[in-house]
C-alpha cells in the first residue's frame, strides 16, 4: 500500500515541473506527415476541427458522396479528379445542369499551407470552401436539407457519431468532414522532393531548372525565370499570410481584366489580382490560370517569357524582373532563351507526384460498389 | 499514519523537484516600432527617401536573430532558439517576449539583423525560421533577412518596384545597444523599445536613388543596402 502512495506522488513530482508533461494528445490522433521544407502547420489546424481518422475517413466518403448534388450524379471528385491532381481536366466545368462556371477547377494540393481559397480569396477556410460547391446552383446545386435527408437514409448517421460524438448530421459537421479529408492531402513524395532528399540525381536540365525557377533575374549578373518571387520555396505556392499570394500576372490589361481579388476587397488596386496556385502536379493540371486559357506549360512559360500585359495593378515583382536591362515603361520581358525554357520545363515535371495522385487513402471508397 | 510518515519522507525531494525553477527569471517584452524617418510607417503611404524618390511598401518583414543579454558583469546571457520575425502587424509596431530572462542587472543588448548560422532550410524548424513564411528563398539559399516590396512613381510617370530582398552572410549586420545605465530585470515584466526606420535602408552611407536602381536580390548592390541597415536602421529607444 504504502508503495503504491509512493508511485503516486512520484507521478505528482514528475509531472510538477513541466507544464508540456500534462497535456495528452487526444486518443484518436490522426498521423500527418510532411517534410520540414514546408514548414510548420499543426498550429493551421482549426482547433475547433482537429484531424481524427474517423473524420477524415468521413470526409473521404463525403467527397466522393454523390447524394450530395441535386440529381445524385456529382460529387466534389467529379471536378477534382485524383489521377489530375483533383482537377478535371477543363478550363470551366459543367454542373448537374449543364453550366459552366467562369473559372477553372483548382488543384488540391498541401491546403495545410494555404488561406483564402479559390481564385478571387473569397473563402476564409476549407470548410467554407468545401460546402460552397454543393450549394451553388451552377455546381452541385443541392440545399443541405435535402442532402442531409438523403446522408440519413443512407446511414451515415452513425459515421457522423463516430467522428463528431453527435448523430445529427448537419452542414457544418460535413464541410469539416470534407475539410479533414482534404488537409491530408499531402504531395510531397515528387521527383523533386526525392531530389531534396537525397534520393535523387536531377538532370543537368532539371537542375538547371530549379536554379532558374528560383532566380530572379538580375541583368548582367544572374539569369532568372523569376517564378519564385511568387511561387514560394519548395511547396512553389503562394504567400499564405493576408493577400501577399494575391498577384495579377499581366495575364489582360486594364480594360478587359477580370475582378479578381477585388471583389473581395473592393480595393481597385486588387483588381486582376488571383491566388497563385501550388504547381505541385502542374503537369497534371491542364488548362493554366484562373480561367483555363492556357493549355500547356510551353504557353505559361511563353506568357511569362513574353505575352505580360501591363496595367495599373500589375505586380511589382513582374514589373521588375527581366534578364535584360529595360527601359521605365517597357513591356516587361524575361528574354529567356529556348534552352532556359526547356529548362524551367524539366524542373516544372519533377513536381508531379506519382505516390498522390495514386494513393489508395485519397481513392474513392466506393469505387467497387458500382457507384 | 504510514502515509502521512511517507509523505513527510518525500517533502525534500518534492522541494528540489522542480530546482530549475528556483533561480529567478522574468519577462522581457522587446517592442519594434515601424518608421520611416519621423513618421509612423503605414503600408501603403507614400514616403520620401534622401534621393527625392517618393514610394510606397506593401510588405516589410525583417529578421532578428540570436539575441543576447549582457549582465552587468559582462557575462553574456543568450536567448535560446533565438529567431525572430518582426513585421508591423499592430498598427506601426511588433511586440515580442521573451521568457526565463533571469531576474539581473543587465548593461546591453545584442542580436543581428539577419539569421545567423543557417544555411538551407533542411533543419528543423526553430523559432521564427519557417520555410512557409515568405521569407525563404529556396532549398539551398536560406532566409531573406531583410524584405521590402513596395513602388515607386518614375520621373517618367510609370510604375516601377522597390524591391529588397536582402540575404547572404555578408548581409548578417551586429547591433550593439549600450544602455546608459544598468538595467535591473526582474518582477512580471520588462520592456526596451526600438525604432525601425525604413528611411535607413536607402541612406547612410549609400545615397540609394531608385531611378537608377530599385531592386536588390542577391546582386552586389543588395550589399549596399547591407551596408546601410548595419547602422542606424534600428535604434533603441531609452
């Protein structure tokens, strides 16, 4: 008896000291995993939505649940296709009535590093992002009240219950179900990543590049491709903080550019101005930019080599980055050669991840029930 | 009774358990606050710097690292994982604390602009060093210590950036802050203040006219704007 007190307070004693010692990880913790180069993101998970494997198995159903569209014959994965890197393939995509929207399926990749989704920034989370599809009528066009009926008949109450601790099937409880399933949305197993490893011997292409892709071009001292400034380090995808990853790439000039940003801000310094996208998987994710009019990498490369549009809210950052000296107001021009092209080319296909976009975790788990 | 009798056994070690604890320690809260010369600095206003070019920022971040405290006898206390990003995110200013400074009197302040002793973003992540930030260049370059986007109006009337993007260990600048009497750390909290001063950058020694040139990323001139922040960039405020 007298030892068991003693164990006891040897407990007390030991936990004393270090307030880290009394903090337990909830029983049910789901593994993320992703490299350092990342950086940091426990702390970018809502505190109110952690990742438990129930949840996101959940949200794996949900994804690719077609009871949550009007007529039962999309699901969030119609558009966001694995094998494409969760896009489709097109520069706009039909809803269950036929129409198209006015812009392009965005990849899902590495969210864990990202806030204000979709093209204009207009979502503040993954989970309203995730339930805006399902409602909007040019899409998934179904109210909630209808799919959350059809989600009981079919049972799910119970995996609700599983993954939540409460039955009632609501709105909210689905875009966290669905958010949970797409932070585990991982790519980091590339070409490129093996490279970063250690694991990998690039080409001399490839390796050269990466150097480009990083550089920004200093005339007479440092060739650039300039893609870095806003296709940040090794996840190649905007700032995440405000609306620094928000820039307008010179894709139209003032007078036929499309809002962007600015009609979520109402700033007219915003306008043109769209979320730079992750170009993980980008050899996958074809047509480019926000409204899908560029159907291969040559053509972005191209634009960016030599088709910028000026404006008034043209970044700064393509205003001053070329490989030649210009003058104030010309048209900014990389002047790369063919080669350096080729180049930033070979480095832009080691992104593409073969493990993501064939990973049996992220497949659609209805897959043998004739679904 | 036998508990009682065991607990009394236990009372000194439940006493040293925590020894670490013992020597005292306090708070040192270090506050920046965003200039640009006399001015409060605010995104997006236009200011003028000494070679008449008026422009504007969009983004200013700046790292601090490897902060040191010396006591009166001139022993040094160091700052662990001492990595610190500073930005004006509360109106012109940024505050950060320190913990587990011990309770001394103390006669100056060190740390570098920049991030010392880094060379990839391979390690782990240590205090403010984050490859998500914004402030990594790439796999093998490290950390911009220093970055500065922003523009300016040319004599031409067109739009042109202020971009400062400045890195590399040449850039990695001491700050030696005196104080002009001991300073005694201790109770719940301390605070010593700082200026930044944008205006800094672009003067003193270096005269920076952005007509002739504007951005500085990893070329010889981005020394120059090293060279200029190694002193007077940022002042402690007494």
């Amino acid at each position: 008896m007298r030892l068991i007190y003693f164990f006891l307070l040897i407990i007390f004693i030991s936990f004393g000291c270090d307030p880290k010692n009394g903090e337990f990880a909830p029983e049910d913790d789901f593994e993320l995993s992703a490299p350092a180069y990342f950086g940091s993101f426990n702390e970018r998970i809502p505190e109110d939505n952690p990742m438990t494997t129930k949840g996101f198995e959940l949200g794996r159903m949900l994804f690719y649940e077609k009871k949550l569209s009007g007529d039962n014959s999309m699901s969030c994965a119609s558009c966001h296709q694995q094998s494409n890197a969760f896009t489709d393939g097109k520069a706009f995509s039909p809803g269950i009535d036929g129409q198209v929207g006015q812009v392009s399926t965005m990849s899902l990749v590495n969210l864990l590093w990202a806030e204000h989704f979709t093209w204009n920034g207009k979502m503040q989370s993954v989970e309203d992002q995730s339930t805006e599809p399902i409602r909007n009528p040019i899409e998934m066009h179904e109210n909630f009240d209808n799919a959350i009926r059809k989600l009981e008949d079919a049972g799910y109450n119970r995996l609700f219950q599983e993954a939540f601790e409460t039955d009632q099937i609501t709105e909210e409880l689905i875009g966290k179900a669905l958010a949970q399933f797409q932070r585990a949305l991982i790519s980091s197993n590339s070409k490129y990543d093996q490279y970063l490893r250690g694991e990998y011997n690039p080409t001399p292409s490839e390796k050269r590049g990466e150097q480009l892709f990083f550089t920004h071009p200093i005339p007479g001292q440092l060739r650039g491709g300039n893609c870095g400034d806003c296709h940040l380090g090794p996840l190649t995808s905007g700032a995440i903080d405000e609306f620094q990853g928000f820039h307008n790439n010179g894709l139209d000039h003032d007078e036929n550019m499309d809002e962007g940003l600015m009609a979520v801000t109402g700033n007219s310094t915003d306008k043109g101005r769209f979320k730079t996208s992750s170009l993980r998987n980008i050899a996958l994710t074809a047509p480019y930019m926000h409204d899908g009019r560029f159907r291969t990498l040559e053509e972005v490369i191209d634009h960016y080599d030599n088709g910028i549009h000026q404006s008034s809210t043209l970044d700064i950052l393509i205003i001053e980055g070329s490989n030649e000296n210009q003058a104030s107001g010309e048209r900014p021009q990389l002047f790369l050669s063919e080669q350096e092209k080729e180049d930033i080319l070979a480095f832009l296909h080691m992104l593409t991840d073969e493990e993501f976009i064939s990973n049996s975790k992220f497949s659609n788990p209805f897959e043998n029930e004739n679904n | 009774m036998k508990i009682i009798k065991s607990l009394f056994y236990l009372l000194p070690f439940i006493f040293f358990a925590c020894q670490d604890d013992i020597e005292e320690t306090t708070t040192l809260e270090l506050e920046f606050i965003h200039k640009a010369g006399n001015e409060d600095f605010e995104y997006g206003k236009i200011y003028q710097n000494n070679a008449g070019n008026e422009f504007s920022l969009r983004l200013w971040r700046t790292y601090i690292s490897d902060v040191k405290l010396m006591k009166s006898d001139g022993e040094l206390y160091a700052v662990p994982d001492s990595y610190h990003l500073i930005e004006p995110v509360d109106g012109n200013k940024f505050s950060l604390k320190l913990n587990q400074i011990p309770s001394e009197k103390y006669k100056a302040i060190q740390f570098y602009v920049g991030v010392v002793g880094e060379e990839n973003l391979s390690g782990e992540i240590v205090g403010d060093l984050d490859p998500s930030n914004n402030m990594a260049w790439n796999w093998t370059t490290g950390y911009k210590f220093i970055r500065m986007d922003g523009e300016f109006q040319d004599e031409l009337g067109n739009r042109r950036g202020v971009v400062v993007h400045i890195g590399k260990e040449i850039n990695l600048k001491p700050q030696v802050f005196n104080f002009q009497q001991d300073i005694n750390f201790s109770g719940q909290i301390n605070k010593l203040s700082f200026d930044l001063d944008l205006l800094e950058a672009f003067q003193n020694p270096h005269t920076i006219d952005f007509e002739v040139l504007s951005d500085f990323q990893f070329n010889d001139e981005a020394n120059l704007i090293g060279e200029n922040y190694a002193e007077g960039f940022v002042k402690l405020i007494e």
